[in-house]
C-alpha cells in the first residue's frame, strides 16, 4: 500500500509540474509572439485576458497538485525509505536539498503571484486603455512589458532549478552525509 501511495504521489508530482511548467513555456513562446500579430488591440486584450485567466487556472491546479504530493512526500519519507529517526533531516543530502527547494519554491511562487496580480493585470489594462483611445504612450506600454518579461523568466529560471532539485533528491546518494 505504501508503495502504491508513493508511486501516486510522484504520480501526481509529475503531473503538477507538467501543468505548470507547460503552459509558461507555452505563454512565452508561442502565445505571446503570436498575439502580436492580432492587428486589433480590443481583440488582442480580449484574448489575452481569456488565455491568462485560464492559464492561471490550469497553472494553479497544478501548483495544488505539487504542494499536496510533496507534502505527502515529505511526511513519509522516513518509513518510505527506512532512514533512522537519528539521521539529523539537513545532515544528509536529500534533506538540505529539500530545504534550498523549499526556499527557491518561496521566492518562486512569490514572483509568479507578483506577476500574475501586479504586472500581467496592470500590462493589459495599459493596453485596454490604449485601445479605447486613451493616453497611454508606447513607453509606457513597453517598459510594463519588459518589467512582467523580466520577472516571468526569473520565476521560470527558478522553476527549472527546483524541478533539478526535485531530481536530485532521487538520486541514489541522496542519504549520504551532506557537504558541511
Ligand atoms: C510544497 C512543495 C513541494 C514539496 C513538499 C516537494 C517535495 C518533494 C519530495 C519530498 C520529493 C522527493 C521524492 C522522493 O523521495 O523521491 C520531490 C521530488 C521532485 N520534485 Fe518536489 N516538492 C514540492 C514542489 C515542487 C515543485 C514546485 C517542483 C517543480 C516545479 C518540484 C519538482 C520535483 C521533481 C522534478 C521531483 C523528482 C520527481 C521524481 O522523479 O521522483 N517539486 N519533491
């Protein structure tokens, strides 16, 4: 039964990390550059607004699904693997990765939601005001847009890290004696 619990919640992990990462890879390169081909700036926000709310969804779903099987993960890890209760957690490798993953996934989720509540938000409603004849200049429009750029690549940079930390944690010296 453990067995089957574990291999569902990396299951699960898996899952997550393929709707969340998916879709920013998918925002970036494809969706962006090609929502600049939409000559009309009502239509451009309008669909910008769809993709980004759903994105936002389907990236939350997958955060939930991280957050619930790592934690699973994490609260039977002992048993799972039989590490004695006196190996000190950042003693070993798989716990003081586990602890850098935790702080990186702080800063990251922190960026996303700056970008997803601040930025994203604040960028389309330049442009909406811009479509509906309103006094909102090129610059203005451009520096939002390099600014939300910027901060999405960190976040995604960040992601990736996390997701090699993740995998570093299954590898096979994780419960040898970290460096100190
Ligand atoms: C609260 C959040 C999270 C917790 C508690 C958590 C916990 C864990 C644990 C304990 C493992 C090791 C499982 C094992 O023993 O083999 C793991 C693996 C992994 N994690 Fe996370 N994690 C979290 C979020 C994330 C995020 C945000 C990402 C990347 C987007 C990520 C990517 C990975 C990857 C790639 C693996 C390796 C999966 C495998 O092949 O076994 N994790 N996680």
């Amino acid at each position: 039964m453990d067995n089957f619990l574990h291999i569902t919640a990396t299951w699960l992990h898996i899952l997550g990390i393929a709707l969340f990462v998916g879709p920013q890879f998918f925002l970036a390169f494809a969706w962006i550059p090609a929502s600049r081909r939409i000559k009309d700036l009502q239509t451009r926000v309008d669909a910008m607004r769809t993709i980004t709310r759903r994105f936002g969804v389907i990236g939350g779903i997958g955060l939930a699904l991280l957050l619930v099987s790592g934690t699973y993960q994490i609260s039977t890890w002992r048993d799972y693997y039989g590490v004695p209760a006196e190996d000190d957690f950042t003693g070993i490798r798989y716990g003081l990765i586990f602890v850098i993953k935790m702080s990186a996934l702080i800063v990251m989720v922190a960026l996303v939601a700056y970008h997803t509540f601040v930025l994203g938000p604040k960028q389309l409603n330049m442009l909406e005001e811009q479509a509906k004849g309103g006094d909102v200049l090129d610059d203005e429009i451009r520096g939002a847009r390099v600014q939300s750029m910027i901060v999405s690549i960190v976040a995604l940079i960040i992601t990736l890290a996390i997701m090699g930390m993740g995998v570093s944690m299954g590898a096979t010296d994780r419960f040898s004696l970290a460096p100190v």
